[in-house]
C-alpha cells in the first residue's frame, strides 16, 4: 500500500484531531518553561513564519485552483505544491492550535481571573474551538483575522521582553507590526487576482476589525499584563530580611489549617504587610503598584464596595526564577474586608489577595515562613 493513501487514511480517522489536541497542550506544557526563555520564542517565531507561508499557499490555491495539475504562480515547484495542497488546513490548524496553546499557557500565569479573565477566555474558547476549523479554513477573512490574533499576542509579550520596556508605546507598536504583517500577507495572496479586489477589502476590514477590538481590551485593562506574573503574595504581621533571604510572620491556624501560609484573618489594629513576589523578564525594569482596599463590616451588601485606601509604587527588576519580591505596609486597620491589587502602571492587574480584619488580639501562637 502506497503511503499516501495510507497517510491519508489514518489522518481522516475521527478520534485523531482529539489526541493531536490533548498531545500539544501536553507537550507545550512540560516544553515551555518562561515567557522570556531565548528558545521558545524562536520556537513561536518559527512556528508564525511558517504559518504565514502555509496561509500565502492555500489562499492562492484556493483563489486559483491547479490548472494540469500545477497551480499557478509557483514556478517549477508547482506540482509539489499541488500534490501537497489538501494538507495545508491540517498544517495550519495544527500551528494555530499550538500558538493558542502556547499563548493559553503563558496569558494564564498572569491572567488575575477578574478584568482580565475575558481575554483569557478568548484564547480557551479559540484553544478549544480549533478543532472545529478545518471546515472553515477556505474562508481567508476568517484565517487572516486569527492570523492577526496569534501575531498581535505574540508581539504583546515579545517586544517587552525585548526591549525591557512595557508600557503603550511599546503595545502600539506591536499592534502597528501586526497589521503590517497581515497586510503583507494579504497582498501576497490577492496581488494575481485584481478580480477579488472587494474581498480583500472585506479581508482587511476583518483584520481590522480584531484589531481594534484588542486595542478596546488593552484601554480596557482587560489583556493580561504580559510578561509579568505574580508568583506568590500573602499577609504578615511581621516581615524582616537576613542576607538574602525574608522572614514573614503570621498566625498560627487551627490544627486543619496545615496548608496556611499567611494571614487571612488578621487580629488587631496592625500594622500589617503585604508581600508579593512578581516575575519580570531578565531585562525588563518596571514599576508595580499595591492598591490596598476595603469595605467595612456592619453595612448593607448594596453599600459595601470596597473602596481605594492606599496604592503604593514597588520598582522591580527581572531576571529571578521565583519572583521580584517586595512589600507594602499600612499601618493602620479597620474591621471589615481587604484586598491588594497588584497591578502594573496602566492599572492591568497582575493578581490579587484579599484578607478579613477582625476585632480581638493576635493569636501569641505564630509561625514564621522564609521566601
């Protein structure tokens, strides 16, 4: 048996695309390792580059079907092309299912699951929702809009980490690269068909379209502040730091409280600590903010929201596997609930950690952790 039937015939088995699903985002789970990682970003890179090609070649057969078996436009390799053509879609779903995977998996280390779960949302549902596809990739308006989806995410971590800025200008810009690649593509793949000249409108416009929608997101605070993510946070009645290393105190919990790490109930008026530790890229500088708030006990549910006390810089630098750490203080404490945003300079947030203040003394049991 020749093995291009029998290629073909083990491709068109059903329960196929669902094991090339779960294998890739088992393989990009235990592969990647961090957002600013010199190999996986040329690994993303790569797999963009040839996505584009695989998208040039499957809308130019698809605008132009093979005449005596060697399309058009491709020279002496215009038989390979043919002879390979039907399997363009499962190339290109396989590489959006791997960006979407890759983008899921790094978005969900610093998606906090508030303003920007929405975000994250999108890249599970188009995770998922991939393996339906292949039906519709002959619509060159919908792979280009995901096409510009995949870039814009790529661009939105790479470029901070690679200029060690993260701010608007450098979002802008990656926006600004994304249209310009898609368009690019676009017109490689419309420039031998000036009949198609209102689809490619129609394309662009798609293109656009998503664009600006991630650009809402982004004013919106609802993209997650990529590359940075918070690694761990807590509250402490007390914090002290010996050569490398910090002492953090809290109250001892009940006998069932093994896994208790910090205070989330605290006695007394205070003060209290809120430590955080945030990973940065190795070149990346920034600033960070502690927005504390509260809502006090003793009123109404409609009239308990909670309201903005403090918000506190922290400079940061990258580089450190387990974190930048740092800490804020507030002295002074009411009863009721708190929380601490940690958010970037925008006001993305980076993640968040509530704690109780109850009336009564501190427990005198404490229990003291190093980080």
């Amino acid at each position: 048996m020749p093995w291009a039937p029998r290629l073909r015939a083990a491709l068109a088995k059903p329960f196929l695309p669902i094991v090339f699903f779960f294998g890739g985002v088992t393989w990009d789970t235990i592969t990647l390792t961090r957002i600013d990682r010199l190999l996986d970003n040329v690994l993303l890179l790569l797999y963009l580059c040839v996505l584009g090609v695989l998208i040039v070649m499957h809308g130019r057969a698809y605008l132009k079907p093979a005449e005596d078996g060697r399309p058009a436009g491709f020279g002496r390799m215009g038989r390979f092309v043919a002879r390979v053509q039907p399997y363009y879609p499962m190339a290109i779903q396989f590489l959006f299912g791997s960006l979407f995977s890759a983008y899921t998996i790094f978005y969900s280390q610093s998606a906090s699951f508030t303003t920007t779960a929405v975000f994250f949302a999108v890249l599970v549902l188009l995770l998922v929702g991939n393996e339906f596809l292949r039906d519709r990739l002959s619509n060159l308006a919908l792979l280009l809009a995901l096409y510009a989806l995949v870039t814009f995410s790529f661009l939105t971590f790479f470029l901070p980490v690679v200029t060690g800025w993260m701010n608007t200008v450098v979002f802008l810009l990656g926006v600004a690269l994304t249209i310009a690649v898609t368009f690019r593509i676009a017109h490689l793949i419309y420039r031998n068909a000036p009949q198609r000249h209102v689809e490619k409108k129609w394309t662009h416009g798609a293109v656009l379209g998503v664009i600006s929608i991630l650009v809402i997101f982004y004013f919106l605070n609802w993209i997650p502040p990529v590359p940075l993510s918070l690694k761990f946070a807590g509250f402490y009645h007390t914090i002290a730091k010996y050569d490398d290393r910090y002492q953090l105190q809290f109250e001892k919990g009940r006998w069932y409280q093994v896994l208790k790490r910090s205070d989330d109930r605290f006695h007394g008026q205070g003060p209290v600590y809120c430590f955080t530790a945030v990973f940065a890229p190795v070149d990346l500088k920034t600033r960070i903010y502690h927005r504390w708030q509260y809502r006090p006990s003793g009123t109404t549910r409609a009239a308990r929201t909670f309201m903005t006390s403090d918000r506190i810089p922290i400079a940061i630098s990258g580089g450190r596997e387990a974190g930048y750490r740092g800490y804020t203080v507030k002295q002074q404490v009411i009863p009721g609930d708190w929380r601490v945003d940690v958010e970037t300079e925008d006001g993305r947030v980076i993640g968040r950690v509530r704690f109780a203040v109850e009336p009564g003394e501190p427990n005198s049991d404490s229990v003291t952790v190093v980080y």
